[in-house]
C-alpha cells in the first residue's frame, strides 16, 4: 500500500450529506464528540480508511485479535425534513507528516464529493490551559453568511489570528477550493486532558444547528471508556519501549 | 491533494514579464519589499498556489474566515516604453523540506514560462548580525554581464563563498536551466528583526534596475502591521502549543 | 531504485504454502527462529528483495567482498501429508520509515499471493524486561477461530491493548485486506539482549502448529554466531562514526 | 525538478569505460583522488547531475555568479592499448536522505550502463583516528577474482564486518545488479582533517590499476584549495545561521 485508500463497504443513499469530522486531536474532543453522536444516532458503518501514513501497526483487541489502524465513513439518514442526511468521518489517525495531512484530507473529501456534500463541519478542541465549567465553543468559517447561525447557536468568534492544524482546518480549505462551505467548531480545553465536557458543549451546538436529538447522559462514560482504553495501549507501549531502547543495531550504518 | 498546485484565477496578457520573488526568509526582507511594490504599484491578482508541503492548516483571519496557506502570484503592466511588464510570486511560505523547495521552485518557474520570462529578481536578505543605519545591498548573479548595472545601481558583490538558500538561489539556479538570466538582491540585516530599512535599500536598487517609481514612505508601517500579524499568530500558536505538548497519545506506536 | 523490487531466482511449485515471516525486531526473537528453521528444513532459496528503504550500504562480508542490504525469501517444500508448503520472508532489515512499511508488507504480500497463501505466522519477541527461564509465548490472531489451536500448543493471549508494530503486525493487518489469515506469535523477552531462550520457545509452538520437526539443539550456538557478527558490525561503526562526526560540511547549507 | 536528472553535454565515444566516483566523503579522501585525477589527466565534461535530493540552494562562486549544487560526469580516452577508457562521477553531494542515495546511484549507473561500463571503482576513505604517515589503502570488491589484482597493487583486505555507506557502497551493489564488476578503495584516514595524503595512497594504487601516469605533485596544493574553499563557505553559513536561529517564525503551526 503505497497511498491512502478508502474501501466502502455499503452503497448508501444519501441525499447531499453533511459531512462531519471527528479525529483525534487537542483534548480528544472532536473524536469523543463525533464517536458519541454516531453511538447515538446509531449511524452506520459506510467504508473504512487505510493508509500508510498511519503508524505502521495492528492493535491487539481485548479478545486477542487485531487490526489495522484506520479511520471510517459512517452515514445517517435524514428522519424529519428539518434535517439533512449525516456522512462522518472519525478514527485512530490523523495523518503522521505534513503532507500526508493533505493527501488523507484530499481521500476524506473524494468521498464526500462522491455524495454531493456542500457543507462541512469539523470538531475539535482549543486549549487555554483552563478548565471551565462551561467550555465555550469558537467558530471559524469559510464563508461569512455562517456567522449569524453560529452565533445564534452560542458560538463565539473572538479567537483568531492562529491556526486549525490538521483535518478540522484542511477540510475547510481544501473543501472550499471544491466548492464546499465549512465550519470549525472548536471546543474551549485544557489541552492535558481528555475533555468529555468540551465535547459536550461542541455536540450542545452541533444538535442546535443540525436539528438532530443526541442523548448526551452517556457521553462521559463513553469518554472514561476511551480515556482507559488509551491508558491501557500508553502501558503496554512503555513497557515496549523501555525494553527496546538497548537493542542491539541489527548491522553497521554509517561508514564511507 | 499530492503536489503543488497552481490555479490562475484571470488571463493577462504580459510581455516576457521580469519575475519578481518575495517569499518569507531572513529579516522577511524580500517579502516585505515585495509586498509593498505590488500594493504601491497595484498590482493585480493573477493566481493562487497550494501545496502539501505547506503546513496543514488554515489561518482564521481577523473577520472569521479561514483560508489555507499559498502563495500568490500578481502582475503589473508597463506603463513607459523604458519599463517591462512584471509578474510577482510572493506568501506564506516556502517549501518545509529540501526537495519541496525544488517542487515549487518548479511549478513558480512553469508560471513564468508560460508568460514567456527571461529574467528574474529574486530579494532577500543578507544575515551580518549588525543593524546598519544605511543597509548594503549584496548581489549575485547568473551571468555576468549584468554586473556592471547593478553596481551602477549601487549594488555590492563583496559576498562571496556562500549559498542562497531556498527559493531566491533555487530560481536563479533551476532558472538558467530554463534560459532564463537572474539576479539575486539580498538587502544587509541584523537577522533577528523584520527589517524594513532592509528592505527598503533593496527597493532602492530594484527601482532604478526597473525604472519604476514605488513610494516607500508607508513601507515601515507595513512593516509593523506585518510584525503585529506574525506576533499575535505566534501567540495564538504557542498557547496551544503549550497545552499540546502533554496531550495523551492517541494509541501505541512502538511494539514488535 | 526508487521502490522495493523482488527477484525471484527461481521457479518454485508451492501449493498454497504457509508464510512465515521472521524479520529483525525485539531481541531478534523472530529472525533467530525463522532463520534457524530454515537451516535446520534445508529450506532453498526462492529470490532477494532489495529496497530504497533498506540502509543505503553495502556490507564487507568475511571473504572481502560485499553485498547490499537485502530481505530473501526462502521455501520448503512439505514432505508428509499432515504438513504444508512455507514460504519465509526472512533478512537484514525492516523499513527504515513508517510508510516504508506498508510499502515492504505490501511487496512481500504480492510474493505470498502469487503462491496463494492463505495463512500467515509473523514471528517477534514481546518485552517484559524480565529474563524468565521458560519464556511464554503470547499470540495475537486476525479470525477467533485460529485461537483454540493455539491455546492448545500453549500460546497465551493474556497481553491486549497494545500493538505490534512493523511486518510482524501489518503483514496480519494487510494480509488480511487480501484475504489471508495470520497468527503472530510473540516470545516474552528481556527486551536488551538477543535471545535464544525465546526463539526456541516460539520455535516448539510453531513445530507443533505447523508439524514439522526443528531440531534445536543447534539453535544457541546459532544465536551465538548471529550475535558476534553483530558486535563486529556494531564495533565498525563506531569507529567509523566517531571519526566522522567532526568532519566538516562539504558546502554552505543555509544562507537565505 | 521533483527526480534526479543528468543533462549529457557532449556525444563521448567511449569503449566500455571503467567508471569512478570520487564524491564527498570520509577526509574528503574520494574527492580529493577523483579530482586530482580529472585535472592531470586533462578529462573533459560530459554531463551535470542535478536532484532535489541535493540542498536547495546556489552557491555564491567568486566572480558573483551562482551555481546550482551538482554532480559532474567527466571522460577520459585510453592513450594506450594497456589502458581503458574512464568515466568519472564527481561533485557536490550525496543523496541527503537514505532514499535518494538509492536513487542518485541509479542514475549515475544509467549513465555508465548507456556506455556500456563492465567495471567500477568506488573511492572513499577508511576512519581509524590516526594520522599514519603512510595511510594504508584497504579493498573490498565485488567479485574474489580481483583481489589477487588488488593485492599486487598493495590493497589490504584486513577491514571486514563493516559496511560501505553511500555512493562508494551503493554503486557497488546496485551495479551488481546490472552485471557490473566492481572495487571500493578506501585509503586509511583520521576522519577529522580533509586528507590529501591518503587521497595519495588510493591514487598510487589506482594508478597501478589503471596503467595510467597521474602526476601527484600537485595534489597538497589542491587540497589545501579545496580546503580554504570549504572553510570560506562554512564561514559564510555560519555567520547566516546564528543570525536566522531567531528569526520570527513566518506564521503559525500547530493548532488543532
């Protein structure tokens, strides 16, 4: 495997789906916000992500199997007229180097493309190295006609001059040279901890403006669960890695 | 997306254009000199360049928007028979890696080809370590023969022995390949300032070599709205920055 | 070169033979075993990989003469009914990047494919930092059904939530993609020292999966050999290294 | 430019020419020999290397003209029957990645196979830390049947277990693949000093080898030429490279 590749898995009918972004990133909250949503909308799976951008790894799931680093397509069908039908994206992975980033991004949004997406919501979170009862949620857009309806769904607009890194800012700027508007929402975090309440502050919003009812008592468990399940792959990787570090070079590499 | 890209947004018809480059570097001397030619001689806007070898990610500007990292490309007509029309690439960013400068040194110099271009300016600056009240400008050349108008111009080549890194070296080097004639004017700087007085003596120089009348009293103001720009990015950065630097990993990475 | 090349050197008739994969990695468990099942079966040679990504040397072997970093590829052909063909992916190195890896993993899937292959056992060390006298072996499995057989010669799956990383985990993860199924089968181990003891260990429970007879009584002395060409290599090096590191620059490298 | 590219500048009639590479290396000893060689034996251009493997910059030469990095093919046409025709491969750089040594080596190999080249000489030097006043030449080869040549001539063999990095290795085991022979001479030398007296040691064997009369008189001047040359530049870099270290970063780079 030699570039990013996208394998669907179902042929989904989907009517100009909003695409909607959740990868790891600052405090886990675009992931914890997205994961929660597709749990609880029981949206379901459309394609899976490999790439070899991704670390060159399986992971051993708790019932001794493994499997790929990945990110996934998952979709939802619009129920009321008020709604629009749901493609997300979320996973293990952001891509590993700057140009990778481009290159997963640009497979992201062949997909969304492919579904006729026009509109683009990413998720993720802003460190001030506070932790607020009430996180904030701040917005950038790709188009100014957006503001109003952010603001009107408790989005403030009073960070910028800084940078969204990754997939929740390249899916707007790619997305807009294809003819897609977006909109960032960022969760207000610490930025040291995994933030179940940013995400729920971002996901407060995100029901307001999608028109969708999401359960939101379970997302803190969901987010504990997460939390443990990176703290157990953390141990099992230092435990490696501190055995590793003395090995023997496997042969000579520098003599000219 | 998976290489540098180039859109034109609009057909001008120039005449063998002089290319002009300002990209970012040392004191920014070459961008702010040629950021302030194009608004002074109001330039217009031929293109945009996107490339993965930016870094991945939006910047969400002062009304909300966001917009990726590119270069530009502008473009002034003649207006006296003594000038030559004049295309600009100036922006964000040069290439992260070694080879990416060569990438998009190649695609810039594609741009210029298709406009006919048989000579380049390329400006920057030229690290001492001092802040002269009244900066040299240091020279370089592909050719010889230009020499002698430079120095007329007041230009010195007392520099020797050393390299012009990225894209004001690798234009003139990749150029001559092409055909096309350059020079190199690197403007004296301290190397730790964003130096208008810089890039202002270079202006100087690149007047008389173009016979055009740029005024450059509102050039230090420039200058500072540049340094304000560049400072509250660098803050919005490192706020986040200090707050990523404990995020948990996303997962293992290091087992056999 | 500028991708990973296999040269088969010869047309070998295996029927749907079983990939055993013993490359470099934690106390080179998994190259000492795979290795030495090779001498032991009088397994033949079937062709060489060379790749970009391997170091970019030669090595002086013993009789002066040199040869390039290389993975090979060896088969053996079953003697008893109950027994199946193998094919080994054995050798110098893993990929020197994480995209590398996918790139080497994929080559070797393509061989493994052309023959057929279905099932797929990686070989790797696990690190414990301890020294047991009875190294256990931990398995992982890409299908469920595969874990009875393994339980039952003696394989644990005690260790989750970690990963395995390099060919020992992808070929699994992408084999699968392929349809092939695969077992990795991970020696516990010290971690800082080449290890016999837990070869041998992996090396009895693959004898019994795959039944076929190993003797391993000339395996330490192996492991022994293995090791002091390592040490020569490493001493080499070093001398090399310490007299390079202040040798100066060929040219100017930074100078905007 | 995104690969390496070699532009041949002249038709050569050459008859199956024995190629040798003298690139940068170890106390510079290939350098030094190779191109030493060249001027006394009056070789003439045949062709220039350039890669975005290379640094991305010009060189600033002293009548203030610029010059790519590049690699040079020189030739030269045997006076006797005793004699063959040579081919050289000097320069500027190596590969700055393990990748792109792989890649430079196989162009410089097209060139040689273009030619039809059966024989390969690699130059470099050999770091031991001492400073003898007779610098022993040590061989590694290809083939066993030239070491009794190598052996006349006064090459020692006693350096085994080690490798041979970049182009002096690689070229030797890539050429192998297209069915040439091959020879790597290292003269013995401390590791930290650009060494003419060693460059003399390979010459005087390779003179041996070749049947060609190489004056050698010259060749301290030479060094001590290159040597100030690469002092100048790395003055130059240095003086750039404190004053960048502080430059304002040009933008933002990591906020998710």
């Amino acid at each position: 495997m030699i570039s990013t590749e996208v394998v669907l898995e179902t042929e989904a009918r989907l009517d100009k789906p909003i695409l909607i972004e959740g990868l790891p990133g600052l405090g886990l909250v675009g992931k914890l916000a997205a994961d929660h949503m597709i749990k609880e909308l029981k949206a379901e799976k459309l394609g899976t992500m490999h790439s070899p951008h991704f670390p060159p790894q399986v992971i051993i799931q708790d019932d001794g199997t493994v499997r790929l680093m990945q990110n996934e397509f998952y979709y939802w069908q619009a129920e009321k007229k008020t709604q629009k039908d749901l493609l997300f994206i979320v996973g293990d992975h952001q891509g590993a180097t700057p140009t990778s980033h481009y290159e997963i991004t640009g497979k992201t949004l062949d997909i969304a493309e492919m579904y006729d997406t026009k509109m683009l919501y990413t998720l993720g979170g802003f460190a001030t190295g506070h932790l607020p009862r009430k996180p904030k949620v701040f917005g950038a857009v790709t188009n100014k006609k957006h503001q109003k309806m952010l603001r009107e769904a408790g989005v403030s607009f009073e960070k910028t001059g800084g940078g969204i890194v990754g997939a929740a800012g390249l899916l707007l700027g790619l997305g807009q040279l294809r003819g897609m508007d977006g909109v960032c929402l960022m969760g207000e975090t610490h930025g040291q901890i995994i933030d179940a309440r940013s995400a729920k502050s971002v996901l407060e919003v995100l029901q307001k403006l999608l028109k969708v009812d999401v359960n939101l008592s379970r997302l803190e468990k969901r987010a504990k669960d997460t939390e443990k399940m990176i703290e157990k792959a953390r141990k099992a990787e230092q435990q490696q890695k501190a055995a590793f570090s003395a090995l023997p070079a496997e042969g000579p590499t520098y003599i000219r």
